[in-house]
C-alpha cells in the first residue's frame, strides 16, 4: 500500500512538472521570441509588355520548365499593325495567309474585354466596402493611438491601406475606360471594312512585308510556365500581365508576423528556418509589404475571424542554405529570432 502511494505520488508530480514546464516555455516563447508560420516559394515574375500588342501564338504550356534563351511567345505590336493589316485578318485572312473568321475574331476580343471589365467591377465594389471600412476604422486607431494604447505605426498602416486602395480604385476605374474605348473601336471597324474576302494570292503577296513586324519574347531566366493569362490573337495591353513565370532561383520564405510583433523585427533581421523534417537553417529579412494580407487558410483558426497579418520574405543566407532550402519548395515551415 505504501508503494502505491509512492508510485502515484511520482506521477502526481511528473504530470505537474510538465504541465508546470509547458507553461513555462510557452510564456517564455511569447515574451522573447518573434514567431511566424510560412512557405518556401520561388520568385514569381509577371511578363509585361512594352506597348500595346496582338499575342499570335505561344510556343510553352503551362508548368513547362524553360531556359534562357528560349522562345515563350510571338506578338505584333499595335503601332505596327496597319489598317491593311486589321482588314485581312477580319476579314479572314491573317497575315500569315492563315484563314480566320472575321466575325468570330471580333466577338472573341469583345467578350474577352467585357469579362475584364465586369471583373474590374467586382473588384471595384469589394475595395469599395474594403475602403469603408478603413475609414471608419482609422478615428478609432488615431484615438488610440493619443492615448498610447498601440503605437504610431499602427495608424501610419492603416493610412497606407488607405491610399493603396485609393490608387489601386483608380487604376481599375482607369483599365474600365481602355477596355470600353477598344471594344468601340473594334465595333467601328466591323461596320466600316466590307465582308467581301480579298484574293487568297493578293493577302499572301503581303504577308512577307507583315512578317518583319512579328516579334518574340526570348526567357531571360530559367523557371517554369506559372500562367497564361492572354489567349493567341487577343490584344494584351501593356499595364496587363501576359504571362507569369516561377523563377527556380532564388529561392525565399513568405513568412507572415502578427501585428503585435511589428516592433521586433526589421529588414536585415537573422531568422532561424525550421522545416517540417525538424532540420534548421538561417534566412535573412530582405523585404516586408507595409498592406496587411490575410492569414493562408491553412494557418488560420478555424470559427474565428480572419487573422491579417503583416507578410515578409526571408532569403537563404547563402549559396548553401539555398541548395537545402530547393528541397521543401511549396511546404510549410516556422521561423522565429529573439525578440532582444
């Protein structure tokens, strides 16, 4: 009987110590290390080109590993094109002496412009709500503020959210008005050039001057095909994205810090990387985006509001750690530093 008692002593106090030790660490975690949950990500470089221009045909697919040097794509850009031009493709023959349909290539750009201003739409009135909200949210920040209970830079964020949705409003508005203004013209021309198709001899006779305006996009880096997101023959015009690439160097960490923490760290900052296999390495803080983002879905707690966090990317803090960090692109890791 005394032996009982002994044993349930013991594991009365061993079940104490490590309820007590838990505690411990957790305390000691929150008050002296800066904590944030990311993943290892590639760089991602959107394709953009230098003026308005017609995609003619693509040469990569989505996912497909490209080198430098490679051909990604041919367009023509819109200053080149001639009225000769636009009439031979509408009228159902491209400049290449391929045959089109004149109606359908119309309707395709018009569709393609009307789904992107009924987009722009959506995104309007959702930044509009967004922007509200800001606003009623900011006397409260500034009150808070004066009376010191979060700090100035809480209030300078929120002044940033502001004016980035206000630039960012303008800009969709602005993109509205150049979609409408291409859909008219491509509804004047219909009614101005004649259905009537030229002579398959007399378009290809042309062709070989039209070929010299043809020009192509040549990969700059290595990496793969993230998206396209202009189809062959659709206009792309210079302030949209054609394509986006995943570039397979460098390599970083979109980590995201809660609020709170914003004081404890800094562009700079040594941050120690634990990957999901329990291995360590180090990174370096080289950027943070001043607009809070949300939290990724799978690091958010689930029947509670949306976390915002404030997003940093940490890169490799050498040749060597990059190599190790290649091996767990797209998984999820924690990095913290203490916070003195």
């Amino acid at each position: 009987m005394k032996k009982k008692r002994q044993w349930d002593r013991i594991i009365y106090f061993v079940v104490f110590f490590l309820l007590l030790g838990s505690l411990a660490y957790f305390i000691f975690s929150r008050l002296f290390y800066v904590k944030a949950d990311g993943h290892i990500l590639y760089e991602n470089v959107n394709v953009r080109l230098l003026e308005d221009s017609r995609i003619i045909d693509y040469f990569v697919n989505v996912d497909d590993t490209i080198m430098i040097g490679d051909t990604l794509f041919s367009y023509v850009e819109s200053s080149d094109e001639t009225e000769s031009d636009v009439k031979l493709r509408m009228s159902g023959v491209s400049t290449t002496g391929r045959v089109q349909n004149n109606n359908d290539w119309i309707d395709r750009e018009i569709i393609s412009l009307e789904q992107k201003i009924n987009l722009n739409r959506v995104k309007i009135a959702e930044n509009q709500q967004l922007m509200a909200t800001y606003q009623k949210e900011l006397s409260t920040i500034k009150s808070q503020v004066q009376l010191g209970v979060i700090p100035q830079s809480h209030l300078q964020n929120k002044l940033n959210d502001i004016t980035r949705m206000d630039a960012e409003l303008k800009r969709l508005e602005g993109e509205i008005i150049e979609y409408q203004t291409t859909i008219d013209k491509l509804n004047s021309k219909r009614v101005e050039i004649p259905l009537e198709r030229p002579m398959l001899a007399e378009a290809e006779g042309r062709s070989s001057g039209d070929d010299n305006k043809l020009k192509f996009y040549i990969s700059p880096f290595e990496g793969s095909v993230n998206r396209i997101y202009t189809r062959p023959y659709e206009t792309c015009l210079k302030s949209e994205i054609s394509m986006s690439i995943h570039r397979t160097s460098p390599v970083f960490v979109r980590a995201y810090f809660e609020q709170s923490d914003i004081d404890h760290f800094n562009v700079g900052d040594r941050f120690e990387v634990e990957f999901p296999n329990g291995e360590t390495s180090h990174g370096i803080v080289q950027r943070f985006y001043y607009s809070t983002i949300p939290l990724p879905e799978e690091y958010q707690k689930r029947f509670e509001p949306t976390t915002r966090t404030i997003a940093g990317d940490i890169y490799p803090s050498d040749s060597i750690e990059e190599v190790k960090w290649k091996n767990y692109y797209k998984m999820g890791v924690q990095v913290k530093k203490f916070k003195y």
